[in-house]
C-alpha cells in the first residue's frame, strides 16, 4: 500500500453453515433437525428400497429358477450369466453418474430396474427369464455405483460418517427381511408376486429419490450444504 499498489478483492467462499456434532446422539438429533430431516429420511428410504430389491432377486434366483421348471444344472447356468451383469451395470452407471448426475442415475435405474422385474413377473419362457434377469441385474447392481457416491454427497461433512452408516445400516433392514418375505410370497403369488412386489418398491425407491433428494452434479460439497440442506 506505501508504493500505491492496489491489493486485490478478497475471495469470498462459499461455506456451509456449522452443524453441530461430535457425539452420538448430537449426530442423529442433527440428521432430523430442519430441511436436513427430509435428505436423511430419502437416504433411508433409497437405501431401503434398493436392498430390499437386490436381496429379494438374488438371495432366491437360483431356487426361484428350479422352482419354476428349470433344472438345477441350467439354473445354476443362468444364475451365472445374471451375476455377471452386474458388472457393466456398475461400470456403466459410474458413466452416467458424471454425466447426469447421481440424482437422476440412481432414479433412472431404479425405474428401469422395476421394468426388468415386472418382465420378469410375467415371463413366459426360459429365454424371457433370462434376458429380464439379466436386465434387472444389470441395474440394480448399477443403482448402488450412485447410491454410494450420493449418500456421502448430501450430508454435511460434521454427520457425514453418521448420516451414511445409519442409511446402509437401514438399508441392512431390506436385506433381512426380503429373503423371508420372499419365501412366503412365491408359494402363495408365484413369480408375478415376488416380481410385482420388487417392481412396486424400486418405483417407490426412485419417486423418493427425486421428491426428496438434491441435485449433487456440479456442485461442491460446500454448496449443497450451504444451498440445499442447511
């Protein structure tokens, strides 16, 4: 400034309002607190939903192949080549998630997810089951590529760890208890049952997630906190 030089403008950030944290229940009174009970309550539900669908499909398609006149030896065949649709699927979603977004990838997946199951609920041939089976593998395994990315993306950093460990946590609650709803419902509904009901809760999974989630793409972490859930 003593030779008249000019300093330059300061550079304003853009910052997230503090979160309280630190203890436990300090985190999860924080995760309800606010807009920030809606973003934690979406969390909970895709992640429900989504391992509700994956468990239910392929904890079962093995038996559920048997069961429906196939022999062990093909279904275990066909078991095989689901299985590994699930690795384009993932790579192919990591694709779109920079593309389009998570928000959109995860929903986008999840509707195309519910198609294949409902394929699969009215399959008439062993050929249509396949190719269903492999279509739904396909993109529920992708659906998790987003779901893992975006779960981090929408809390803010100081319930960051809470807020993603109770949302798989929760997700954990599909995972038990779609085996046993499964074992129930095919005796009782047969395929269209067991594959009407994945159909309805990816629907349900994706309607969530664009009612109640926020757009991550483009954006620092900052700015979503800052913008969307403080």
């Amino acid at each position: 400034m003593r030779e008249g030089h000019v300093l330059p403008q300061p550079v304003v950030e853009i910052t997230a309002p503090a979160v309280t944290g630190g203890t436990l229940l300090a985190n999860f009174a924080a995760l309800l607190a606010g807009r920030q009970a809606r973003i934690t309550i979406m969390t909970w539900i895709m992640w429900l939903t989504i391992t509700f669908s994956y468990y239910s499909f392929f904890v079962w398609i093995p038996g559920l192949l048997v069961q429906n006149g196939m022999s062990i030896t093909k279904s275990f065949a066909y078991s095989i080549a689901i299985y590994c649709a699930q690795i384009p699927g993932y790579f192919s979603a990591a694709y779109f998630n920079e593309r389009i977004g998570r928000q959109a990838t995860i929903a986008s997946y999840m509707v195309l997810g519910g198609a294949s199951a409902l394929g699969l609920a009215f399959a008439q041939s062993d050929q249509h089951i396949m190719v269903a089976g492999i279509l739904l593998s396909f993109f529920m395994n992708g659906t998790y590529a987003g779901v893992y990315a975006y779960t981090a993306e929408v809390f803010p950093t100081a319930v960051r760890t809470t807020g993603a460990g109770l949302a798989s946590a929760i997700g954990r609650i599909g995972a038990i208890v779609s085996p046993i709803l499964v074992g129930y419902l095919y005796p009782n509904f047969g395929f269209a049952g067991v594959f009407g009901l994945t159909t309805s809760v990816l629907l349900l999974g994706a309607l969530t997630v664009v009612l109640m989630g926020v757009p991550t793409r483009g954006r620092s972490l900052e700015e979503i906190a800052a913008g969307e859930v403080a």
